[in-house]
C-alpha cells in the first residue's frame, strides 16, 4: 500500500509537471484516487497499531466484533505471531500472520528524496525505521525462518558488494 501511495504521488508530479495526458478530469481522477489510498492507509495503520504482534490469547465472552478483535490484538503467548523469510539478498522479511504488518529494511533513499531541507528530520526517521525493522528481526518465535537461495550482488563498474539494489528493487514492486 505504501508504494502505491508512492507511485501515485510520482505519477502526480508528472502530471502536474505539465506531463503529455494532463488534463483537469485526470487531476481530479488522481485526487480523489489519492485520498482513498490515503484513508486506506490510515485504517491499515490503525489495524497495525492495535496488534501486539504475538500468539495465543483468549476471548472470554463474544459481546460483539470488538471483542473479538481485542481478543485477536492482544495475545498473550511469549511467541510472536510472525514469519520471517530471507530473501535472496540476505535480508530478512517479517510479516505479522495476525493483522498483516510487514516490516522490511529501509531504503535509504527513500527518506532522502526530496530537498536538503528537514535532512536532520529525515535522517532521525531512517534511523527510526531501522529500530524498528531490527527489533521486528529480533521477535522472538518458535517458527523457524524460511530461505531462499543466497546471492551476493555486485556493481560492474566498480565491483563492490551492492545487495542493498536488490532492497531497492524489492521496495519498488512492493511485497
Ligand atoms: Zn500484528
């Protein structure tokens, strides 16, 4: 969902940059396109608020769907509810079995792609991601993390290790 926002955002900007289809309906297309994506992301943002992210858990009573839910959000097992997966680069992917967070490495020019201004800011927001993405990595659980085949990348011209471009084209078609 992230990256839909952000390939719509990108389409935007050519559009309003005087791309060949602009045209006022097709604005108004991917304004209101642009606020369903929005709230999409919000409601998903709250649903992964809610969760602790772990197993188990009970419901005593179904007084309605929001006790159910509560129920689902908070499990009480030490385990977490998640799977991990290392992709071929070398990174690891966790994903929520229970509300469907995804935490994946940042890209680190995903926080620096605008102006120089707020650099502090974004550079404080990258580092906070990366908490955020290595606490995910370290969840405690007793499922076991999948693989696939291990590969390292590198530049042709300059023959350095480049796995993160592997992150970067993972992070562009989503996952
Ligand atoms: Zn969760």
């Amino acid at each position: 969902m992230k990256n839909a926002l952000k390939n719509f955002l990108r389409a935007l900007i050519v559009l309003i940059d005087g791309g060949p289809q602009r045209d006022q309906f097709q604005l108004e297309q991917a304004h209101i396109a642009g606020q369903h994506l929005a709230s999409l992301d919000q409601l998903l943002a709250k649903r992964h608020a809610a969760c602790n992210h772990r197993k188990g858990g009970l419901i005593r009573r179904v007084k309605s769907d929001t006790s159910i839910a509560e129920g689902l959000n908070n499990g009480t097992s030490a385990s977490y509810a998640v799977r991990k997966h290392q992709m071929m680069n070398g990174d690891i992917w966790v994903d929520c079995i229970r509300c469907g967070k995804k935490w994946r490495p940042p890209v680190h020019q995903d926080f620096n792609w605008f102006e120089r201004k707020f650099r502090t800011q974004r550079f404080q927001n990258y580092v906070a991601a990366l908490v955020e993405y290595d606490t995910a990595c370290n969840f405690e659980t007793n499922n076991s993390t999948s693989s696939s085949i291990l590969c390292n990348f590198y530049d042709r011209k300059t023959g350095r290790q480049a796995n993160g471009v592997i992150r970067e084209m993972y992070a562009t078609i989503g996952g």
